[in-house]
C-alpha cells in the first residue's frame, strides 16, 4: 500500500486544470456497456505525465447490481488476524463477482503477504451486517452498501443512523479522513506531491452512478501515478460528487471477468515492476451484474 504519513504541499488548481486541457477532458475516455449497468474503459494521458487509468461505471437505478465486501477470517482471534489475504483476481473467482477491485489499507503482518496468510484491517470493516474491523480513529469515512438503501459514500461513526446488524446484508470498508476526496462537489483531498497506483470510488450527486477508478503507477513510460489531489480532479472530471481514496501502491487492482467466463487483471499492478506481479490485499470490493442481453 502507501505510507498514509505522506504530506506536501502542490498546486491542485494548476493540476485539475491540466487534467481538463490535457485531453479534452472525459471526451478521451470510450467505455462500453459490459455487463448490465456496468460500463468499463480505459484512457491514457500525456498530462500531468505518463498516465494509464481505468474507469468502470456503475448505473446504479434499477439494474440488479449488487456489492460484495471481503469475508472475515472465521478463525480470527484479534485485530492482526481479522482477514485471510487472497490476491484481488482470486476474491473475484471465488465469489463469483463480475467485477473488483482492491479495498483499504490493511496490516502485513509479518511481511511476506502470500495468500492464504492471515492480516488485520487498518480501518472499518462489515460485511453482511458483521462489523469484523473497529479500524482505529473516529474520522473514518465509510463506503458502504445495502440492497435496501443502495450505495452510499461519506458516512462517519459517531453521525450515522445505520446500525450494523448480523445477517442484514449491510456491507462497509472505512478511511480515514486524509483519504476524502471530494465533499459535496468540492475537491478536499489531502494535499501532497507523492505520485503512486491509486485505487478510488466515486458516487454521483443522486446517487444513481457510481464510479471505480484505478490509476497505474510507479512504471515509467507507461503510468506514473498521481497525487491525491491530481485523483480527486479525475474523479470529479468524471461526474462525481463524492469520492474516497482507496489503498493504493502495489495494491491497487482492478479484475474484470470477461466473455468466456475468466478473469482478467485488466491493470498493471506495480509490484515487482516490470514483472507486475499481482499482490494478495486484506480487502476487496466486488460487483455482481447481469449478462447483457444480446439484441
């Protein structure tokens, strides 16, 4: 993932206004309808530098599209062991999602990160109404899903009318408040120049688009990676209202099943560059959908 210490100061006005002059803003991005309600495209930029990004877009109004948070380690004994890590192509096998991608910041435990290995997670975690991570500070911001209520962002303990309850479908993965990107139409990401793969979800202001934004980094000449706030311009560039970073580094994945059924890692996840070797994570989003019905 990334150190969650990194802080600067950069010119995020100067930088939103090259996202938008760079390539004709979203007019560079061509995506097509893979799955009911799910669109998927990617777009490389010159601008700020060397960029490769993937966008899947969620039409969330009536279109049977459902999430899925990563499952607790049943045998976990405390906060290091709360998640079993399996790489994000392998959460999107197994539980049969159409798409996923990695969720947040989580704990290595002793550092070799293979799969099957047991870690805790850094923030909030629920899934199926079943808070298995407390996470840590108070500002923590939420993504969180229901089927009743649908997808919301920006929810925070202490203000939340959402009580979790066991087996009530509810699903949530916390930040902290550093990771916020846009409030309320207004970019508010944490200021800092460190450029890495950043993973990020965005949720338009009716709440009836979603978008998942995964940015390569640390290759040069094909992806380089952004700052946070040079992320949150993208994400708003796209239609979002609100959005929240994600882990990010050698973590940041996006999978995506395709037509005969396999599952592709359709990003080049960092570790090990130029290898890119796809790193295990302690947590994942994931999206169930429909097959397009062919007219």
């Amino acid at each position: 993932g990334l150190s969650m210490s990194a802080r600067g100061w950069h010119p995020l006005l100067c930088f939103a206004a090259l996202f938008h002059i760079a390539d004709a803003g979203p007019a560079d991005l061509r995506t097509e309808e893979i799955f009911k309600g799910i669109s998927y495209g990617a777009m490389s930029r010159s601008k700020p530098r060397t960029l490769r990004i993937h966008v899947v877009e969620l039409d969330l109004e009536g279109k049977g599209i459902r999430f899925l948070v990563t499952r607790p380690n049943p045998e976990s004994k405390g906060a290091t062991d709360e998640v079993v890590l399996p790489k994000t192509s392998t959460f999107a096998r197994k539980n049969k999602v159409q798409v996923a991608i990695n969720g947040t910041f989580f704990m290595r435990g002793k550092g070799s990160m293979n799969e099957g290995e047991a870690a805790g997670v850094n923030f909030f975690a629920a899934h199926d109404g079943r808070v298995y991570s407390k996470g840590g500070p108070k500002d923590q911001v939420l993504f969180r899903w229901s089927e009743k209520l649908g997808m919301e962002l920006w929810v925070e303990p202490g203000e939340s009318t959402w009580d979790f309850n066991p087996a009530d479908g509810q699903m949530a993965l916390g930040m902290a408040r550093w990771a916020q990107l846009i409030r309320d139409g207004e970019v508010v990401a944490n200021n800092g120049k460190d450029k890495h793969p950043r993973t990020a979800i965005g949720l338009s202001k009716n709440r009836m688009k979603a978008w998942l934004v995964v940015i390569d980094g640390r290759q040069w000449g094909i992806s380089e990676g952004v700052t946070l706030g040079e992320l949150a311009a993208l994400i708003k560039e796209l239609g979002a209202h609100t959005a929240i970073n994600l882990d990010g580094g050698g973590s940041t994945t996006m999978v995506i099943q395709q037509p005969d059924g396999k599952y592709k890692v359709v990003n080049r996840p960092s570790d090990y560059f130029p290898l890119t070797v796809e790193r295990p994570c302690g947590t994942h989003i994931g999206i169930f959908a429909e097959k397009v019905r062919k007219q």
